[in-house]
C-alpha cells in the first residue's frame, strides 16, 4: 500500500506561487493515478487536478486552468502541484491521492475512485 506526503504548503499574497508536492513510498508509483484535492473551512472537498499513470494525460477543475499544473515524476515517486497566480478562494487544505489501475492514460476526478491519501497541507492565500 502506497504511503503519501504532501508538503510545500504556506502563506502567500494574491497573485504569488506555490509547488506543492506529494512523496509516495511503499508502492509502485509509476502503477498510481494520482489527483490532488482540496477542502476549505466548511466546504465539501473537491477535485482539483488529477494525472494519469503515465503522466501523459491531466485534467483540471475549470477554475483553475491555466493557473495550476500537475505533473509527475516516476523517477523520484513524486507528484506536483504547480500553483501561480493564486487567489484567496484557492485558500485550503489540500490532499494528493493515490489510486492503482492497470491502464496507463487513465485518470479520475472522482474522489472516490482514490484508495490512498495523504494527510494534506494548508494553503493560505491572503489578499
């Protein structure tokens, strides 16, 4: 079973950037989808980013396009989350997530679909 670390979280002003990332051991990375997820104070957590196996497919929750980017690393079992332009509604906790699936190009946006999560990292975004 895959174990999951997150950090790169912090405090930052309206516009600044941030790089998450997300540490797996204890598994086969490069046989993971992955997603990063987020939850702010009283609200649902939702999907953010996902990847597929490969790294060659990503899909995004429509009002972050543009500003945040995942991308993996098989090599060092890391995910990223690259974050610019950042606004106070990005303001959470976020979560990378973890799922096994045999097919390489396939991602989901579904947290349920996710068997293993971290335990998150606090972004702040101040305005």
């Amino acid at each position: 079973q895959v174990q999951l670390v997150e950090s790169g979280g912090g405090l930052v002003q309206a516009g600044g950037s941030l790089r998450l990332s997300c540490l797996a051991s204890r598994g086969t990375f490069a046989s993971y989808r992955m997603g990063w997820f987020r939850q702010a104070p009283g609200k649902e957590r939702e999907f953010v980013a996902a990847i597929s196996r490969s790294g060659g497919k990503t899909t995004y929750k429509d009002s972050v396009k543009g500003r945040l980017t995942i991308s993996r690393d098989n090599a060092k079992n890391t995910v990223y989350l690259q974050m610019n332009s950042l606004k106070p509604e990005d303001t959470a906790v976020y979560y990378c997530a973890a799922d096994w699936t045999p097919r390489p190009e396939e991602y989901s946006v579904r947290a349920g679909a996710y068997d293993y999560w971290g335990q998150g990292t606090q972004v702040t975004v101040s305005s």
